[in-house]
C-alpha cells in the first residue's frame, strides 16, 4: 500500500473544504478562502482576497470534484475549472532538483499571493495527473457523503469513503429496494 503524496493531501484538503453531511464549506466567503490559504500553508500570511478570487477558487473546486468523481462527469463543470487553470502560469525548472529548492513544476514568480496560491494547486494537480497518482484519489459517490478520500487498496479498487457508513447504507438502501414488496403482491 502506498501512502498519498504532498500534493495528494493537499488536492484532497482542498476538495474537501466542502463537506455534503455536514452542509459546511470552508472556502463560503472571500474571508473563508482567506483563512484556508493561510492554514494550507499556500501563502505567507492571510492575503486580501477578491469576489474574482473566491469566484475563481469555486469553479477551479467544483472541477476538481468533478475530475474525482466515479460516474457521469459534467464535462461544463471540467470547462469551468479549466478556464481557471489556463490563468494560471506555471513554470518547469531543469535546475529544482539539482538545487533542491522545491518542485519541478510550479507557479510563475510574479503572481500575486491568490493566484499564486492557486497556481500552487494547479501544479500538485497536475502532478497526479500526470504521475497516474490522481487514480487513488476518489469521491464518494454517496449522495449525502462525496467526501473527497485516498484509495489505499493493493488493486485501486476502494468505492466508498467508509464501508461502515456509506458502503453499508448503499447495501442496506440496495437490499431494501430488492425485497420491497407491492401493495398487491401475495404475503
């Protein structure tokens, strides 16, 4: 079993900043996405952020989601988040590992610290994509769950985010709707 990169725990940190059970999200204002740039370590101090920004940081979230989730993938939702990445610039740096002055990829120097922050999760996300790491990455597909989890298992074959819970609701749900009887059928 392998354990989940940096830049895995950190996509799946921001994904999660939406939690469906609970009906919180940590990123609801421009104060919120403050407070969780700051806490993610994705600036050096909490950084003025605008209606564009939180605007931005929603659509780049939901693709995000969307790219993590198991069945039927709103591809408009996927075009949103890219319109979000293609403003953000990264760079390739030859000299990184030789330096060891961080990550290969990363984000253009001159953004300001939102776009910064964001161009930072920009690259760990295409990190796993381009890794394959981004397969171990998954969401529930509980309607009343969709927390965002890593997928430890030997053959990538986890579904839910907890058997306990959810996997055992959707068998329960799944057996009820099996043995539900009609009205009119024989006892």
């Amino acid at each position: 079993m392998t354990d989940p990169s940096a830049q895995a725990e950190l996509v799946i940190a921001f994904a999660n900043t939406v939690d469906i059970e609970d009906d919180t999200d940590a990123l609801a204002d421009t104060a919120g996405l403050a407070r969780w740039l700051a806490d993610a370590d994705l600036t050096t101090s909490t950084p003025v952020v605008t209606a564009e920004d939180h605007d931005r940081c929603h659509r780049f979230r939901s693709g995000v989601r969307e790219l993590l989730g198991t069945e039927n993938q709103r591809a408009h939702v996927l075009a949103e988040a890219d319109s979000v990445l293609r403003e953000l610039p990264l760079l390739v740096s030859a000299s990184a590992a030789l330096q060891d002055d961080g990550p290969a990829l990363r984000p253009a120097p001159e953004l300001p610290a939102v776009p910064r922050a964001f161009a930072t999760l920009a690259s760990a996300l295409a990190v796993l994509l381009i890794t394959g790491e981004i397969e171990r990455i998954k969401r529930c597909p509980a309607e009343d769950c969709g927390w965002v989890f890593w997928d430890n298992s030997k053959n990538r074959s986890r579904r839910w985010c907890s058997m306990r819970v959810c996997g055992n609701r959707n068998k329960a749900r799944s057996f009820a709707s099996r043995n539900r009887r009609s009205p009119d059928s024989p006892r």
